[in-house]
C-alpha cells in the first residue's frame, strides 16, 4: 500500500476535491482488499460465501481459521434461527468451558432465550424461564437485573413493539448475540476475535481525529456510508463518537 508523502500535508486546509484527490493517490492493491473481506467472512463465520469469495478471488494462502469454520456455522444459524436453546447445546458440546468461564455471555444468550419466548407469545413460559433460568443468575449484579427488567418490560404493551426496548426483538440482536458468541468460540480456539475490517475502521476514526488537530479537511461523516461532511467546517465529532461504539453492531444489522 503506498503513502502519501508528508509533504501533502503540510497545507493547513483543503477543500473536498482536493481532499478526494489525495486520497485517490493512495494506491490500495486489490490482493489486500480481497483478503480483508475473506478475513471478514471467516471471523464472522459466512462459510459457504468465503469458500466462493476465495475461489473467485484465486487467493493463494488459505487461512488457517477457515478450516475450524464449519464448528461455527451451524451454531450461528441455530441463533440467527432463534434456537438458542440448541445453540447453547452445540456449544457445549465443542467445548463446555467457553460458557463456563464467561457467565455474563451464558447471561446474555439465557436472555435471548426469553426474549424468544416473548416474541413467541409463550407468556407463561417466559415468566416460568425467567424465574427458573435467569432470576438464580442475577445475584448482586445490578446490570444483569436491569436487562432482565428490560425483557420483561416487552409484557406490559399488548404491541410489544410499541415497547422503548423494542430493538431487542429485532434480527439486529438476534445477531448481536451470535455475534458475542461466535467470538467466544474463536477465542477458545485461540484464533483473532475481531475482522480486521472493523480494526481499520476504528484506527480510520481515530486517525481523523488526531488529523483535524493540524488541518482542515472534509472529514468522513458517516463511515458505512462513506459520507464526507458537506461543510468545511469543524467536524461531527460526536457523531463520529457514536458511530465508533455502534459500529460493530451496524455492520451485524447490515
């Protein structure tokens, strides 16, 4: 990947086409593109689309955690499924001590699980399994008591959706769990938690920030999107703020 040199920077401002035009000159090689999109796949557990990517792609190296894929794939779709109670299973069965040793996980998937059974309509099993499952895991922990305030709040509307937490019967935390899960297998296997893409994204924010220090430029405002701001003046930082503790999270949803 080739750099711009420092003496680009030595201006105090630019305008957006002079900004893109300079970022039009650092040369990315298509090679190390296609392999931060098979690393993506992998990491996220997508088998049958990295198997694709890497044969259209003619990647020459096959990685290493491509072979331990298939121990996640079936896991993953048994929760975006919402069978949970399976997924749980499975796990156990590749290695007991990943739930074992991350209560606050096996918490969070016990809570998918009656979330499930609320969207179900299963209202007297969901009061029985938060009785039964959830409330022995609470303790004195407070944040663990307020996510399952926060579940069972979902019973008070007759539309469940019309509840303030809403978001948690949607396919976004469906795969925000999975997603948490899927990372504690890779870490138990001792392979990396995170795709590089979203590393790259996070050093992208931080890299602005410490950049809009020393110049003016039009900065990326929506990082999904690859938005520049339509202003030249000081930049959304909160925004970008938000959009860096989120982010994870918008890139399961999509």
């Amino acid at each position: 990947m080739s750099k711009a040199s420092p003496s680009s920077f030595r201006r105090s401002s630019f305008n957006k086409q002079e900004w893109e035009q300079k970022l039009k000159e650092v040369k990315i090689s298509r090679s190390e593109m296609n392999e931060i999109v098979l690393n993506y796949l992998i990491v996220e557990g997508y088998e049958e689309a990295a198997q694709i990517f890497q044969q259209e792609t003619n990647l020459d190296n096959k990685p290493s955690n491509l072979c331990s894929i298939n121990e996640r794939v079936g896991i993953r779709k048994k929760m975006i499924n919402g069978d949970i109670a399976g997924a749980i299973e499975q796990v156990n069965d590749l290695n007991p001590n990943i739930l074992d040793s991350n209560p606050k996980l096996y918490f969070k998937l016990q809570q998918q699980q009656l979330i499930e059974l609320i969207k179900d309509g299963k209202i007297d099993e969901a009061l029985q399994f938060a009785q039964e499952e959830l409330a022995p895991l609470v303790g004195d922990n407070t944040e663990f008591l307020q996510e399952i305030e926060k579940a069972m709040s979902l019973l008070a509307f007759e539309n469940n959706e019309q509840s303030p937490f809403a978001n948690l019967l949607t396919s976004g935390q469906r795969q925000k769990t999975a997603s948490e899960l899927n990372s504690a297998i890779l870490s138990a296997q001792h392979e990396e938690t995170e795709p590089q893409l979203q590393k790259l994204l996070r050093k992208l924010i931080f890299g602005q920030t410490r950049l809009q220090e020393k110049v003016s430029y039009p900065k990326i405002v929506d990082i999904l999107k690859a938005e520049f701001e339509q202003t030249e003046s000081t930049s959304n930082s909160q925004n970008l703020s938000s959009q860096e503790e989120s982010l994870s999270d918008e890139m399961e949803e999509d």
